[in-house]
C-alpha cells in the first residue's frame, strides 16, 4: 500500500463541487492504524539517531519560534492525527526545559481516540480546522499539520489558525507549486480513500498570511515532487 497514490487533477470548480463528498474523507476508521503502522517505525529510527526530513523540519522550525518565545511555550497543532509530533518533539531536551504544552486538534475522532492512548498527558480535541475551540492568541506558535492541502475551504482555517496564533503560525509540510506555477486541484488516494489535495502558490499564500497580520520568517525544503515541492514555512505576527 502507499501513502498517496493515482493523482488525478481536477479544476478548481470541481473541488468546490465535490468537496462536500471528500472533506470527510481522512475520518475513515481504517486511516489511524494503516498511518501509525508507518510512523512507529519512523519514531523508532528518530531514536535511533535517523529522522525524517519532515520530524527535522518541524523540529527545527518549532525550536526557532521557541527560542524567541521561551519559557511556557504553547504550541497548537492542526491535523494532529494519532498526535505524534509530540513524540518528536520530547526528543529534544529544550522542549522539556521550556516547560512547553503541546495541544492537537484533527477532526476525526478516531485519530484523537489513538493520541489519547498514545499521550495520555497531553490534549487533544476534535475539531475542524476551519472553527477551532480556542480563544484569540491562546498559543504561542499555532501549526497546520499537513491538513490546509486537504481543505477547500483553506482561506477560512489560515484565518482560524492565525486567530489563535499570539506570535507564531506554521505550515508544516504545504505542498507548492514550482516556477510559481497557479493553484492546483487534484483527486487522490491517501491510505486508499479518496480524498482532494491542494498543490498551493507561494506568492498566494504569502498574501493571504500578510492579509492576516503575519510575514514569513522562514521557509524549508522538505522534498521535490518534480511539479511542486513541499515546504515548511513559518509565520511570524507583524508587530508581535
Ligand atoms: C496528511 S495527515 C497529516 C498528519 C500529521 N500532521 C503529519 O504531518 O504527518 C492530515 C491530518 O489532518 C486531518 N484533517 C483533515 N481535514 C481536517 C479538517 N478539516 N480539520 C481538522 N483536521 C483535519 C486528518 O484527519 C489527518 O489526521
């Protein structure tokens, strides 16, 4: 089985048409084991000494908004799945000594029901995207996890993640496209269920976050897919 298979692209107006059908998609029941089958072993070799460029990425772009943060930094993740970024994250010695929090939100209860078995001690919460339970600036850092690509409505939860946001947003591992090539609409299978994925323009986003309040600080390859890239970038409040 892979991860992301038979892309098919498809116009903007048929995402808008057909997301009522696919937005739901990553709540199939099969998705959490088939996911966490793959991470166990990528946590296992992260402990060993070899990580995956997007655990290096997110680590190194969290760390850099802690370092300007501090003590008690507060950090929310979007699209958290079976909440293993956590784990990640408890590799490193500062996250500890910051005596940081750590809160993760993805829609599909089944998700939230593993991270809770996983990290008994950290929260979770069910809850779209596109409205999230928290007051303005609660967090100090506030990260889509790889979930906006998967969201038609993706303007709505950049403006819901950047609410909660007091200093920091991420979008951890968004898919671009090269040559500042337009945005794209595609149909593809994640863990065998359809779903739709957004291919982003940089120029695009960057608007939409400065339309928000916040500039981009810093930005991360993760991998060429040829077409796009996918990048980690993160979002610092103008001001803030
Ligand atoms: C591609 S996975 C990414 C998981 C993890 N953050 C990572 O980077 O490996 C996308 C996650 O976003 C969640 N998700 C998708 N649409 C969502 C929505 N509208 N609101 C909240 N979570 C959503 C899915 O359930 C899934 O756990």
């Amino acid at each position: 089985m892979s991860v992301s298979d038979n892309y098919r692209r498809i116009t903007e107006k048929e995402a808008e048409r057909l997301a009522p059908m696919y937005a739901p998609s990553w709540k199939d029941p099969s998705i959490p084991k088939k996911q966490r089958s793959i991470v166990s072993k990528e946590l296992i070799a992260a402990k060993n000494g070899h990580w995956i460029a997007p655990y290096r990425v997110y680590v190194d772009l969290v760390g850099k908004a802690a370092e300007k943060i501090g003590d008690c930094f507060r950090v929310l993740d979007v699209g958290c799945a079976s909440g293993y970024y956590v784990e990640v994250l408890g590799m490193k010695t500062w996250w500890k000594e910051l005596r940081a929090t750590y809160t993760g939100v993805d829609y599909s209860t089944h998700m939230i029901e593993w991270a809770k078995e996983f990290y008994p001690n950290e929260d979770f919460y069910v809850a779209e995207g596109t409205e999230l339970p928290f007051a303005d600036n609660h967090f100090d850092l506030s990260i889509d996890g790889c979930c906006l690509l998967h969201v038609v409505g993706w303007r709505k939860q950049l403006a819901e993640i950047s609410r909660t946001a007091k200093s920091y947003v991420m979008l951890h591992r968004l898919p671009v496209t090269k040559d500042n090539g337009g945005i794209r609409h595609f149909i593809k299978d994640a863990y065998e269920i359809p779903c739709i994925e957004i291919h982003f323009n940089a120029e695009e986003i960057a608007n939409v976050m400065m339309s928000l309040g916040f500039s981009l600080d810093t930005e991360l390859l993760l991998s060429d897919h040829g077409e796009y890239e996918s990048r980690s970038l993160l979002f610092r409040k103008i001001g803030g």
